[in-house]
C-alpha cells in the first residue's frame, strides 16, 4: 500500500467530502481522468449530502455541481499517492483507492468585515495494488460459440421429409382403367391385346443382362463374314422392335376410342 496526506487545504470541505465519496474504491487511472474533466466542466460531481438548494445536472446523478477548487487539489494527491508507489515497486496501472476521507480542519482568524478565506480541510488518500480478472471473459465467448450450431441441424430433415412425401403422392396415382365390355368377343380381343406389351417388357429387360455377360467374357477376334452376320441380325431386331411399338400404339388408339365411343363397330352393321 501507498498513501499520501494533504493539511490545512484551502478548499471546502462540503466539496471534498461529495469527491472522496464518488472516487471511494475506484482506480487511480479513472480517478485522474473524472477529475480532470470536472476542472474543464465537461462532468458534474453527483451531490448526495449536502445538496440543499444544489440545481440537477443531465444524466441520473440529480443534484450536480463542478467543484474545480476541491478537484485541482484531490488531483495533486493522486498524483503524489502514485509517486509513493511507483517509489515501493507498486504497479501505478493497477491501483485502486482503498481510503479517501476528508475533514473540517483549524480556521484562522482573518481581518476584515466578511472573513474571507476561513474554508479549510485535511484529506488522507491510501491506495492498494490489485490484479486485474482476465479468466471470466474467456468462459463467455466459449459459451456462446456452442448455441447456433444446433439450430441448423433441426430444419434440415423436415424438408428432406416433405419433399419425399410430395414424390410418393404423385408416382401412386391410378392408371386409367378400361370399362367393362358388354360384348363379350370385344373383351377376349382386348384382353389378347394387352398382354403383347408384357412379353416386350420381358424382353428389354433381359438384354442388359446379356451385355453384361459378354463385357465379362475376354475379347475374341472376328473376322468380316461374322461382323457381317451380326450386322444383319441386330437390324433384325430394330425391324422386329419397330413393329411392335407400332402394334403398342395401335392398341392403345383403340382403347381411347373403347373410352369415348363404347364399342368399335360401325353403327351401320
């Protein structure tokens, strides 16, 4: 600790006493600073005692005034109680005032009709070094990393979900359906009709396994005559593939025609 002492001040008492009280437990560095724009009237001191007839100041302090005879001389001691330490090895950035009291002291007896210059007061000031909290802060910032990363993982699957609702109401709608023949020749005609289409789908099906098989055999070498051969029969077969996607086509014109007319004989028979 470090402490300095300041007698017989020509300041008023009433003044001194509202500083130490707002500067009571407040830091050296702050203290210099508050004091030094209170003696440019940039800051009120708050007045809690003696604020008879005192007008209020903007801001929450109220009662106000700008004691700058009493803030020279509080700041003259700061300055000295700051010395004493820096003297004892003290850290002068991390000092908090501890003690601040001020007191009425001895008036002299002056000469004249009013008495001017009869304020006088005693002010004592010690200071404490103390070390600043850095640990709390860290806690804070670790925890308010972790809250923003739960938000998003919530709404992602609802959307997967609605978008794979929306895909199975579409696929599972009703083929159209054939009405019933009261003819019974026309339903047995249909009915040979529409089972061709089956056995296309059969075929197409096993061609790619096919493919794979021959992918998987080793490569021979062919001569002209057999690349001939293949030629042709693969033509075959995109002849043979047209024709039935013609008679597919066919079939399904006339079940349209089933749908609007009913029957497809002519009405002069």
């Amino acid at each position: 600790m470090a402490s300095a002492k300041g007698n017989d001040l020509s300041i008023s008492t009433k003044h001194s006493i509202e500083l130490s009280k707002f500067l009571r437990n407040k830091n050296t560095v702050y203290a210099k600073k508050f004091l030094g724009n209170v003696i440019l009237k940039k800051e009120a001191v708050p007045f809690k005692t003696h604020n008879r007839d005192v007008g209020h100041k903007r801001g929450p302090i109220a009662a106000g005034r700008y004691p700058v005879n009493a803030a020279k001389n509080m700041l003259m001691l700061v300055k000295s109680v700051e010395a004493n330490a820096q003297a004892k090895g003290l850290n002068v950035n991390a000092l908090k005032i501890t003690t601040l009291i001020a007191n009425k002291a001895s008036i002299p007896m002056t000469g004249g009709r009013h008495r001017y210059g009869t304020k006088r007061t005693n002010m004592v000031i010690a200071v404490q070094e103390t070390e600043p909290a850095v640990k709390k802060v860290e806690n804070k910032t670790e925890a308010k990393t972790e809250k923003p990363v739960k938000i998003t993982e919530t709404f992602k699957p609802m959307e997967d979900k609605k978008a794979v609702e929306v895909k199975t109401e579409t696929v599972a709608k009703p083929e159209i359906k054939v009405p019933v023949m009261e003819v019974q020749e026309e339903a047995k005609e249909e009915e040979e009709k529409e089972t061709k289409p089956e056995a296309v789908k059969v075929e197409k099906k096993a061609e790619p396994v096919a493919e794979a098989k021959v992918q998987r055999e080793p490569v021979k070498e062919l001569s002209s005559q057999d690349l001939l051969k293949k030629a042709q029969e693969k033509a075959a077969e995109v002849n043979r593939k047209e024709k039935e996607h013609k008679d597919v086509e066919q079939v399904t014109d006339l079940l349209q025609k089933l749908q609007q007319k009913g029957t497809l004989r002519d009405k002069k028979q």
